[in-house]
C-alpha cells in the first residue's frame, strides 16, 4: 500500500504531528507511523511513571492543537489531575 504521509517515530511529537496531519489533511488521505515502540505516544521522555518526574513547560504552555491553547489543561482537569495554568504536570 501507498501512503501520502509517512511518520518515523512513535513519541509524543510523532503522534502529535500524526493527530494535526489528520485533522489537515482531506478525506481519503493516508498515514503510515513507523515506529519501534508498542507505546505510540510515549517517547523516552514519557516513559517514566515515578511522579516527582515533571514536564519542562507549564500546562498553559502545551498544546497539541494551535486552534485549542488549553486542551492540555482540559485533558489535565478531565482526568482529575491539577489543571493551574503555572503547574507543571508530571510525565
């Protein structure tokens, strides 16, 4: 099979770009990942499940989508875990 896109990696910024690429792209369109890891979307930065190990950049900061600046800080709310926008989240 052909793909229109493929994406090495299995992180979080491979499935970050793989999420907006699909809401960009026109119906039809394909996406391959390619990657090592059974854990799409947990790259070596977060892998860790200790939880004194923290994100570099507070929660207002994140976003994986430009058009929803705090979808980061409703992901964290949603699931029960502080959502400030000064926090920074563990991994």
């Amino acid at each position: 099979m052909l793909y229109d896109v493929v994406v090495v990696g299995s992180g979080f910024s491979a499935i970050a770009v793989t999420i907006n690429l699909l809401r960009s792209m026109p119906d039809g369109r394909s996406i391959a990942v390619v990657g090592d890891d059974v854990g799409f979307g947990r790259g070596t930065a977060y892998r860790t499940e200790f939880h004194l190990h923290r994100l570099n950049v507070p929660a207002a900061r994140m976003s994986v989508f430009c058009d929803e600046p705090d979808d980061f800080r409703n992901w964290l709310a949603a699931n029960g875990r502080a959502a400030d926008a000064h926090v920074f989240a563990s991994r």
